[in-house]
C-alpha cells in the first residue's frame, strides 16, 4: 500500500534565533523584545522567570520573528502561545505553542512490547517528509540519528526526544517536548545554545528540564487533576511522539482508527498546526475544461472545533499548476470527526487563491500536480 506523506515541516533549529534577532533590532524593537521579568499568562497555565538574561517576543513580534527569521507564514503563528529568549543555561529560544486538546493521555501503551517498532515506522515518516520538504525547498534535508531517544518521564508527566538532522551538510540538533495535562499536551520547542550531537542525554534533559520547571498549570488543570468523566485520548501516548514530531502515522493515526477510507493520504498540517489535512488520492484527476490544471478533494480533521459546531470538513478544488494557485468549488462542513455526523455546505468565494509552494495549499497543489505529472 503506498503512503505518501507531503507535510512540509518547518526545520526549527537551524540557526540560533536570539543571536540573528538581536543583530537585526533597530532602536524601532520590530520584534516586540522586552525582558521577562514577571510571571506570565499562557493559554491553560503561566510561566516565569528564573534567568537574569531573558527576555519575552510580543505575539505580532513573535510571528514576525519567526516568519522574518524562520520562513514562516501567518498560519504557523497561529499555534504560538509564547516565544522566549535565553530563559535559562544552554537555552537559546523556546517557542510554547497553544494546546493541543486530544484528551488525558494514559501512558499504558509506552510499555507495549512493539513500542520500538512503533517509533521506528514513526521515523521513516519524518525521513520521508524532510525528504519532500527538501525538494520543495531546493535543499537536502535529511533525519540522522536519535541523540535521546523518546523518552517518557511520567514523574514529571512529559515526553522528550532529541534527534540530529542535516541541513545542505550542517548538522543541527532538534529537541521538542510535550507536557501532558488534563485535556491534552503542550509543546515546547526548544533551540538548544552549547549542546551539539556530542552532548550527553543528561546534558539535553537538564536544558529541558530548566525550561519545564519555569511551567505551572492553571489550578485543576495539571495531569493529577483528572477526573472520572474527563475525556481520554483513545490513541494512546506512543501516538503523541507523531504528534509532537508533526507526522501522520498511518498505522495507527486518528484516520485509519475512524475508519476514514485508505484513499485519503496524509499531506501537510504546517507542523504549527492542530488541524490534520488530507488529500484523496483516487480524486486528483485532470480538469475537463483546461488540461493544466487539476481537481481535487481535500479532507481537514479540526484540532479545535471550529464555530462551536464544526470537527471536520472537505473542499473540492481546482488548482493551476503553472501559476500556483487554487479555487475553491465547493465546501461541506460536518459536526463529526472525519466527516461523520450532520453536514452542511458552506459558503466560498471561488476566486483563485495564490499559494506559496511552502503554504498547506501548496502542498496539496504540488502533490496533485506531481500526481499528474504535471510538475
């Protein structure tokens, strides 16, 4: 069966944010930089200082930040909760992005006897994605190697792994983690300063841990708050490690656990979004009225509810493979996941969108596109 996953991450650690930023301020502060000195607000808990150095991003300088320094679009800024700078030793930046509301997740799973193989099939997602996010990009990007290898640390309910990627020959460290809560997990996305593929897994921990630390939940919020009646996240926690990596694990990802049909392959969430997107396959075919362009359909799994009522959706679209652009012709919304429950079609506008190869759209229209060989 052929799984093609077109999600174009968004390679984080690559050089170290404070240092680029800081030689880019002008005495206008374009980024919003203050020092965090005070206890902050974030969406289900607050964080505080503990670094004399540290310093805090506004939320319109957070995303110009990371757009101006990182390649990022308006969409990715959608996930960030707060941006911080230098909060501890060996602690460059610290992107903590808004909760992701899955469920309370049990760890029973993390002891299964076929967790390794689990996270191996997980790793040939992320080496297939860097590989495709290379071609879009016009760079070789490749996974390595695990430095700690996916860790669950339960007394301390969050999980952890460091991997080495290389980016056109440079070799850079990614170190993400997920806090568990009682309604889901919170990311926190760390670029490490004095760390390097050498580093010990105590070395790492202790970056991280130093971050964590600073994290309070909001009172009946913590992973000891759960209640019977609490909504528990069915998947499991080795399904979260996909999840904190940005991939779609298709043997056990939420679309094949609803029954959602095998045609429908996995492309992109912009790794800073909650909302799964993908394409049906057997659906991309060539446009009757112009053989430049493509159809398709595309199917979108909500992270949060949209207007209240609204878990999922599909769109049927036209794309124009020359000038990178789609139009949208129609759209059905559903109060189920994976476009179950009662549906209604939603208003559009049809005219053509513009969409950079690097945007959700664009991946969508390049696979399509690649599909029919028309790129």
């Amino acid at each position: 069966m052929r799984q093609i996953s077109k999600k174009i991450l968004v390679t984080l650690l690559v050089f170290f944010f404070s240092l680029t930023l800081r030689a880019e301020l002008t005495e206008d502060n374009p980024y919003g930089v203050s020092s965090f000195d005070k206890r902050v607000s974030l969406t289900r808990g607050s964080i505080y200082p503990n670094h004399t150095e540290s310093l805090i991003l506004s939320k319109d300088g957070a995303c110009k930040g990371a757009k101006d320094i990182w390649g990022w679009t308006d969409s990715n800024c959608l996930a960030i909760d707060k941006m911080l700078l230098v909060t501890a030793p060996n602690v460059d930046t610290v992107v903590i992005e808004k909760p992701i509301n899955i469920g309370y997740v049990k760890y029973d799973d993390w002891y299964d006897s076929n967790k390794d193989s689990e996270i191996s099939e997980i790793v040939n997602k992320i080496k297939a994605q860097y590989k495709v996010q290379g071609q879009n990009l016009g760079k070789e990007l490749e996974w390595i190697k695990w430095i700690v290898y996916p860790t669950l640390v339960e007394e301390k309910n969050y999980i952890y792994y460091v991997y080495l990627m290389r980016n056109d020959g440079e070799e850079s460290t990614v170190l993400e983690s997920s806090v568990f809560d009682r309604k889901g997990m919170i990311k926190f996305a760390i670029v490490t300063r004095n760390l390097t593929s050498e580093s010990s897994e105590f070395e790492f921990r202790k970056a991280l841990e130093n971050v964590l630390d600073l994290y309070t939940p909001n009172q009946g919020q913590s992973y000891a708050d759960y209640s019977n009646g609490d909504k528990v996240y069915k998947y499991g926690v080795i399904d979260t490690v996909a999840t904190l990596a940005g991939v779609d694990w298709t043997k056990k990802g939420k679309a094949v656990a609803a029954g959602i049909d095998k045609d429908w392959i996995y492309v992109d969430t912009s790794k800073q979004s909650q909302h799964k997107v993908y394409i049906g396959e057997k659906s991309i075919s060539i446009n009757q009225k112009d053989s430049r362009k493509v159809n398709f359909w595309m199917m979108v799994q909500y992270g949060q509810k949209q207007a209240e009522i609204i878990n999922s959706a599909k769109a049927y679209f036209t794309g124009d493979c020359k000038n990178s652009r789609v139009q949208i012709n129609r759209l059905i919304a559903f109060t189920g996941e994976y476009l179950t429950g009662e549906d209604k079609l939603a208003p559009i506008s049809k005219e053509w969108l513009e969409v950079p190869p690097s945007s959700l759209y664009g991946s969508l229209l390049r696979y399509a596109c690649s599909a029919l060989g028309k790129i």
